[in-house]
C-alpha cells in the first residue's frame, strides 16, 4: 500500500469504538479517561468527540482538535514482542484494544499512509486529521513501564487525532473511508519524523508551520523552534511532575 492509494479509499471498517470515565488513575490517583472501553453501538460523535467519552485533563486532552484518537491495531503485536520482558502489566493490557486510550481502533491504516488534513467519512460523521499524539507520562502508569511514553514517541507509533467537520453517528463495522486528501506529502509518519528524529530541519518546520490542518499548538510548536533554533523540553511530559 501506498500513500496515494490507501485501503480507506475502499473502506476500513472500524473494529472497535471506545469511551472511558474519568476515574483515579495511576499511583497518585489523579483523574483520567485513559481505561476506554468498547460499545457496539450506535454512539453520537459530537464536536467533542464521542457521547460518554471523558477527559481528566481537559488542558492537554478532549477539545476540538482532538476530539478522536486513532490508534492502529496493526502496532500491537510489536508492542507485545517489545514489552514481553520489561513489563508484566503490559500483557494483559495488550490484549484488546484501548490500549493507548484510543477511541477508534482499525487494522490497515498506520502513521505512513495517513496524512495531515485528510478528511474520512466515520460512519455518518466527516473528521479530518489534526495533528499526531504527544504520548505523556500517563502511559507508564498504564504499561507499567517507566519507559513507555519515551518508547512510543521514540517508535513513532504514535496514533493521531480528528476534528469533528460534520456531526454524526458511529458503531462498530462503519467504515472509515477516505474523502479528500489535500496534503499528500505531509504523512504523519513525516510530521513525526520532523518533530522527533529530524528535530531542527528547518525548511521541514517552516513547511509544517503553515499546514492549515494542522493542529495550532503544532504549527507554534514549529515557528518556536525555528526562530529559537533550539528544541523544546519534552521532559515533564514524557515522566511527569
């Protein structure tokens, strides 16, 4: 498969659709969503995201523009084989998806073939790709990895998130079909090459800058870099307070 023809041209059908409470999370029990779990359906799919789905930091999680998280499932069996002798949490975790808190969970569909702005139709709803995900500390906890936000960010596995163009409904079995497709040589697996491995490619950070799809605090993020030439700390968000 290839970026200019990818399954979703034809349909990927969504195999699983995910919300979660917020609830005490993690060693300090601070209030998170992350601990989705599956609902056959239909759910409304909302401005915000999907109906029932919460967030415990609604500073760094939920809004507009990241109203969904899609995660590929098509990841999970290298996580497995990945974190089989660093984490025994890690298994059971990796058994079903909502392992990376997603919403959305499909098989064809990766990083490489998806591209910033492009549009799907989800099963009566249109959302449109935002920006990429910014894995925090939060995923540790939930892994049992002290490693593990680092070690997501760092295989570029990273899942993405959607805006909401048009309001809809959604269960499991819709398809997620390609609509349009306005920047093709932006892939995600390029924006996060550019954001995590090539970090200070300054004509690449200028381009992302002036992305329209992409995500505000992503198009800032570029700009700081480009007139600080220096690159900004990821630590507090990757380990935590």
């Amino acid at each position: 498969m290839n970026r200019t023809d990818p399954p979703a041209l034809r349909g990927v059908p969504v195999d699983a659709v995910l919300v979660g409470q917020v609830r005490p999370f993690g060693p300090k029990g601070v209030p998170s969503g992350i601990d989705k779990r599956p609902l056959a359906g239909p759910v409304p799919v909302t401005a915000l995201g999907l109906s029932g789905d919460g967030q415990g930091d609604p500073k760094h999680h939920g809004g507009r523009e990241k109203a969904l998280h899609h995660y590929a499932y098509d990841h999970y069996p290298a996580w497995r084989a990945e974190l089989a002798e660093l984490s025994v949490q890690a298994g059971p975790v990796l058994s079903a998806p909502g392992a990376f808190g997603e919403n959305l969970s499909t098989t064809g569909l990766t990083e490489a073939e998806v591209c910033i702005g492009d549009c799907f139709r989800l099963g009566t709803a249109l959302v449109e790709v935002s920006q990429a995900r910014q894995p925090c500390w939060k995923l540790n906890h939930r892994f049992g990895h002290a490693g593990m936000s680092r070690a997501v960010q760092q295989s570029l596995r990273t899942g993405w998130y959607y805006r909401v163009l048009e309001e809809g409904e959604l269960r499991v079995g819709d398809g997620l079909a390609l609509v349009s497709r306005p920047y093709p040589d932006w892939s995600l697996a390029r924006l996060l090459r550019v954001l995590y491995v090539d970090r200070l490619d300054y004509a690449a950070l200028a381009e992302m800058a002036e992305l329209p799809p992409l995500a505000e605090s992503w198009r800032k993020l570029a700009r700081q870099r480009v007139a600080k030439h220096e690159v900004e700390d990821m630590e507090k968000r990757l380990a935590g307070g």
